[in-house]
C-alpha cells in the first residue's frame, strides 16, 4: 500500500457540475491511492451524480476520511463558487476531529477551517497536489493545486494546504500531548486559504495554542544554505507547554529545491539519526519567517511512498 502520492492536473471551476464531479473523483482516488480509508458514513458524495446548485457557496458534497492511523477524522467540504461565474473555483472547507457519528458529521471537533475564497481566473495548464500518509501513522499532509489559480495578476498558491502531525518527546516518539496544525492562513483574508501566511496551531485534549504565525528562524535572513553539496533544512517549532521541535515540514530556501523536487535531510535536532525523505511543495506553502522574506523559502513535507 502506498503512503504517498502525487498528481497534477488542471483546476476547474466550482461553477460546471461536470468540472465539480471530474475534481471530486479524482480527489477521491488520490486519497485512496495514498493508502487512506474513507469512512463508512452516510451522505457521502457519489461523484457520479453530484450536482452543483445554482446558489453560490452552497455545499454540494463532502467526504469523510480517517488519518493519522485511525486517531483522527477530517471531513473535506465541497461548495459551489462565490457567484456564478465560469471561471471561479470551487470553495473548499475541512473539519478535523477524533471521529464521526455515522451520518457524516465529525464528533471531537478539534479544527473547523473557514471557506476558501472563489478565486477570479483560473491558472493554464496541470497543477500539483500532494497526500502524504506515512506508515507511522504520525503525519498527515494534503497541499490541492499549488499555483492553480490567478488573483490580481498573481499565481496563487493552492486551496488547500495542511499539515498535522503528533507532538513528540525528546526521543522523536509521540507523547501524547496532542497535534501540531500547520496550513495555508484562513483568518477571513480576501483570499482565504489561497494566501502566502501559514499559521501554526497546537492540539491537545483540552487546549488550543495559537496561531503562531512566525514558527521558524532563519538565521541572517540567508538565502544561500549550502555546505558543500549538501543543502539545509530549518527546523519548525512550536509552544505546546514547552518548545518543541516538528519534523513533519520543515523549511527550505526556495532557490535550492524546485517544487515537486525530493530530497532526503536529517534535521538538526531530529533524534532519528537516519535521513527522512521530504517533497518540497512551494513558496505557495512557506508563509512567514523570522529573518527573511518568505518569498524566499518554502517548505517541504515528509514524503515516504
């Protein structure tokens, strides 16, 4: 079974029910092809049939698949564009919680994202996306479309982009504390989860930290990470109680690593002493930094296939 997989496609409109069932499905296969399981639930969509209504930002399918080996539910919400325009997209929308009641609804909601926008124009030509589903169990990454559509002149980067992976002791093993939620910013921008920002926000049981919006150092704001042949990573960190280092995205300098490019890095302060391999996904995904323009970095996700 595969623990990760690429694709690239174009974008299409949240406007054309054919557009809507071609993205659903082929949503839908990514997952599963990813070695992820969709639930049992109710109410679920059949691409086959789905249809776009004529109101905008009206849902019109959703899904509900179990990550993080079973430990947690995240439901992806499919709604129709802004207004009626053919060339807006689709708006996209996902809860995370611990489970589901059966009839499609997420129990132990412990994230719920805002609508993405209905972006203008929609960019020409296949758009990567990204599911990474490690065989831990430890680490969910979804990034949908990276640099699909247009605003105000400028490609932007994806509509959806998330990370969530466990809190770690000293030893790198899961400590039960709770979850790490790193995604595009959805704070209500003009242009939603599509923005340059990345938050960062902390799970446990009981208390939700943030969102921390600069989690990464930079030091002297270097666009240059070489050391011979070998090029650097930047360690991601977070306050869940104490500081605590992530290891399921880390931070490259965009110039070193192109999107879709793999690469294998042992970051500092890692206690897995062997290299992990990593996908970088793209500026589009590498929000703000202490000590640099975050054009200038950009993040890569565990990719373990």
């Amino acid at each position: 079974m595969a623990n990760a997989y690429y694709w690239s496609s174009p974008y299409a409109t949240g406007y054309s029910t054919s557009d809507a069932r071609t993205l659903g499905a082929e949503f839908n296969a990514a997952m599963l092809a990813a070695g992820l399981s969709q639930t049992s639930d109710t109410g679920q969509a059949n691409w086959a049939t789905v249809t776009v209504p004529g109101t905008a930002s009206t849902l019109y399918a959703y899904e509900v698949w179990s990550i993080m080996g079973g430990a947690l539910c995240i439901r992806i919400e499919w709604y129709s564009s802004a207004t009626a325009a053919s060339s807006r997209t689709p708006r996209l929308k996902y809860i995370i919680g611990t489970g589901s009641d059966g009839s499609g609804n997420i129990t132990g909601t412990i994230y719920t994202s805002t609508l993405t926008s209905s972006v203008n124009t929609l960019a020409a030509g296949n758009k990567p996306s990204y599911i990474s589903n490690p065989a831990s169990g430890d680490f969910f990454g979804l990034v949908y479309k990276v640099g699909g559509t247009v605003q105000s002149g400028v490609t932007t980067p994806s509509a959806i982009a998330l990370s969530i992976e466990k809190t770690v002791d000293g030893t790198g093993a899961p400590d039960g504390i709770g979850y790490v939620l790193t995604m595009m910013d959805d704070g209500g921008a003009a242009n939603g989860l599509i923005s340059a920002q990345k938050a960062t926000w902390v799970i446990s049981t009981s208390t939700l930290y943030g969102p921390v919006t600069q989690f990464c150092l930079v030091p002297g704001a270097i666009t240059n990470s070489s050391v011979g042949t070998d090029k650097q990573t930047f360690v991601h960190q977070v306050a869940c109680n104490r500081v605590r280092n992530t290891f399921g995205a880390a931070t490259i300098v965009a110039s070193e690593a192109l999107p879709n490019t793999t690469l294998n890095a042992c970051m500092v302060g890692d206690p897995v002493t062997a290299t992990r391999g990593y996908v970088c996904v793209g500026y589009g995904f590498g929000g703000t930094h202490v000590g640099g323009a975050s054009a200038n970095y950009s993040v890569a996700m565990i990719w373990e296939p």
